[in-house]
C-alpha cells in the first residue's frame, strides 16, 4: 500500500468572532501535513485587519412576494445575494442579516420573517446592503407597492388588497388626494411608463362584503418615488486638443448607478431641424460652412425604447463670421477701392432723368456688396466719373419741396383707397352702388424724375 503525502501552504481565511458579532481575517504561516487517513495541520494563526469595504460592490436584498406591506400574521422571504469569494474556511459563514441595528442569529442566504422593521444583510467583506422597510397592517384593507425602486420608463405596478385576499368592490385609487383611476372589483392599478410626476402618495378604497356590502374603507397612504433613470443632458464643445482642430459637441449625461448598463441614444438639433438623428455615439461633428455661421444647437438623449427622452438647454455657437471679423477683412477692401493711382476719391455720377422705371442689377464687386446701381451705370472708378454735387440751396430746397408735395398726394390716395375697403368691410352693397356710378375718380400713376437712390411715384386725380 501506498501512502501519499500532502503537503500545502495556507495563507488567509475568515471566520465568525462571536465575541465581537463581526468577520474577522486571519493569517496563517504553517504547513497542512497528511496521508490518506488523516491530516495534521500545524499554523500559526495571527489576526490582520480586514480589506476595505469599498472593493466589493452592495449585495442585492431581494422581497418575495414583492410587496412591502403585509397582514399581521403573513410570512415573507428576504434573500441576500452578494460576493461569496472562494477561501479556505474552518465553518462557512456567508450572511449577516440585520433588523434596525440588531444582529439576527440566522447566517443563511435567505430567511423568512413576519416583524416589521428596517432589514439589512451583509456578506464578506462588502458593504452593507440597501435597506427593504417592511410594513404590518391590521387594517380591514391595505395598498401595495413594489420594494424595489421604479425607474423612469418602467411600469409602476399597485395592488389593493381585502384582508386576507377578500374581493374589493367599487375600488378608487388615489393620487395626491385626487381619484386616479375607478374599478368595479380587485384590479391592480398599472402605470406603463412611469415618470417623475408619478411620484407621490397613493391611497386607495373599496368595500368589501363581511358578509354583507360594507361602507366604503380606505388604506392608509403609501409614499412612492420614481427614481431618475439618467440626468438631464448637457451639450458642450470639445476643446481643441480634443477636437483636433474640428468643432465637436458632446451631449453629457450619467446613468443612475443601478442602471449604468442601460444603453442611451443621442439626437442633435440646431434649432428645431434635426442635424443627426438618434444613433448611439453622443458627439456630433459641426460641419465646416455651419462654423462660420451664429447657430444654436441642443441635443437629446433617449433609451432605446424612447420610453424616457431628455433634452439639454441651448448651446450658442459664436462661429467665425462674427461682426469684428467682417470689419478686420473688409476694411483693407474698402481702403483700397477708394484710392487710385491718381490719388482722387471715388464718386458717383448722377443718373440722367427719364419717365420709366430703370432696371436694376447688382454690381459683382465685394467692395459694393449690397448696393444696388441702374444698369448701364455701373459707377466706374476715375476723373471721367467725377462731377460736382449741386451746392446750390435754392436747388436743394425745390427739390425737397417737390419730394413732400408727391408724398402728400400718395398719403391721399392711401385714404381713399382704405375708405373703400372700410365701406366694403360695413356694407358690400353701398360699395358695388359707388363703384358704378360714372363720377368715380380714377387714378392714374405716373413715375417722375429722381434720384438713383429713390424712384418717385406721382398720383393724380382726374374730374
């Protein structure tokens, strides 16, 4: 017969300190020894400070049935599902579970309890879980709702319940004090899409036949929140390091930590036209003749589903085409147009006087852009282009006088014409009466000599 001999290196386990109610870690120096029999072990065992907490993530404290109020007497099951790491342990103590600041006896993965209380569960070396509020009615009628958080876009789901599951009659359920929805018998109360709006004190009533139709009961009211599934988005520019050199906005946003792995999708806008549709990258690339322009832009976020869509306040672009930088480049234009090698400024000749409206046509010229000249007089530069302006006041002021005497025969004319729509809009029939009769004046409108800058309209009345 063969003997085998084992021979190991222990280094760490974790046990239960009863004395202290906490794990404790303890290192090992020392040799297992063995055969196929039996096995020595020879440690010494020293304690050494635990890790820290923040390494490993929250066990998940689960509900089943799912609903934080029961009956006096019902049962639930709590289960704590957490971080059970693989070492070497003299007895395996996995859980701790709490009620308030008491520690419970039990060290199981699950329990079943019917005390009311604030329940919490431990595993090794992880934080403390997040607390399940477990409520005990002896009330004839009671609201239920879910102990797990309800996120935007998920369904809130409410159960009013008779004692001991008795049918419900002539069920409300309330919100915030007001009637939310009506049914004739036990029906729970589903939001599909739940928002933050949704948020609040819930209630419901009914009768119950015990055993025959009773008044109209009410459960006390149950507070619920909607939590935030991801924050308002934020529409920023990249920097230029960044950027490499490009004009690149990012819509920034942060999942709740329960829902971190919740996939997002981005839109962009530059003021209501959509400039990329939604798609999963949350930066947007601004093209090159869009930088040189003032544009505002804003984006949205969304869950795939479009279940929860969230837009961000406006970002204004300064772009590139700003009034200093059209002043810095036209500027040197402009000073070079108005010099000539002879030295002379640059005029324009008066257009000779005629009775018909000129054609106008623009002149190809970035140092005229926006002005407007008949055509055929395209203002050349030179001193066969150059005459006098009229200084003589006696001129001016005859000119002036003819200007006001055409514009007071136009406002006339306006009158006239607006007592004509009056009268129609009074009386249709008194309009038709004074448009045939054969003493109505007609007008005539004739153009008259002017400026090239202005062309002058003459009214007149014939008798």
């Amino acid at each position: 017969m063969t003997v085998v001999s084992l021979m190991a290196r222990v280094g760490s386990y974790v046990d239960w300190v009863p004395e202290t109610g906490v794990f404790q870690e303890f290192t090992t120096s020392g040799f297992i020894f063995g055969q196929a029999s039996y096995l020595t072990f020879l440690a010494h065992i020293t304690p050494c400070p635990a890790p820290p907490p923040a390494t490993l993530e929250k066990p998940i404290l689960s509900l089943h049935p799912p609903w934080t109020t029961i009956f006096k007497g019902e049962r639930v099951t709590l289960q704590c599902d957490g971080y059970h790491p693989l070492l070497l342990e003299l007895r395996p103590i996995s859980t701790l579970w709490y009620l308030g600041h008491v520690l419970l006896p039990s060290h199981k993965k699950s329990i079943e309890v019917q005390t009311p209380g604030v329940y919490r569960c431990q595993t090794r070396g992880a934080p403390v879980s997040d607390p399940i509020h477990l409520s005990v009615s002896n009330d004839w009628l009671i609201l239920q709702v879910p102990y797990a958080p309800v996120f935007e876009g998920e369904p809130l789901v409410m159960r009013c319940r008779g004692w001991y599951d008795k049918v419900v009659y002539k069920l409300h359920y309330y919100h915030d004090g007001q009637a939310v929805r009506y049914f004739h018998s036990s029906t729970n109360y589903t939001v599909l899409q739940a928002r933050s709006s949704d948020s609040g004190h819930y209630q419901c009533s009914g009768t119950m036949r015990i055993p025959v139709e009773s008044a109209p009961m009410f459960s006390s009211k149950v507070a619920v929140t909607v939590q935030e599934l991801f924050q308002t988005p934020v529409l920023r520019t990249l920097s230029p390091q960044e950027a490499r050199g490009r004009v690149v906005l990012r819509c920034e946003t942060r999942l709740h930590p329960q829902k971190r792995d919740t996939p997002l999708q981005f839109a962009f806008y530059k003021y209501s036209r959509p400039v990329r549709r939604f798609d999963w990258g949350p930066e947007y690339t601004v093209p090159e003749p869009e930088v040189e322009e003032l544009e505002s832009y804003w984006c949205e976020a969304a869950t795939t589903s479009r279940s929860v869509r969230k837009r961000s306040p406006w970002l204004q672009l300064p772009g590139r085409g700003s009034a200093l930088d059209l002043a810095s480049t036209t500027a040197p234009a402009l000073q070079a147009a108005a010099g000539e090698p002879g030295g002379k400024p640059l005029s324009f000749r008066k257009t000779p006087v005629s009775r018909s409206v000129p054609s106008v046509t623009s002149v190809p010229n970035s140092t005229f852009a926006g002005l407007q000249f008949p055509a055929g007089h395209v203002p050349t530069v030179g001193p066969h282009v150059c005459a006098p302006l009229p200084t003589s006041v006696e001129q001016s002021g005859e000119v002036l006088q003819r200007k006001v005497d055409l514009l007071l025969r136009e406002m006339q004319l306006l009158k006239g014409l607006l007592n004509h729509v009056v009268l129609g809009l009074k009386d249709p029939q008194a309009l038709r009466e004074f448009t045939e009769t054969p003493e109505t004046p007609t007008s005539q409108v004739s153009v008259s000599p002017g400026t090239p800058e202005t062309a002058v309209v003459e009214g007149g009345v014939d008798s």
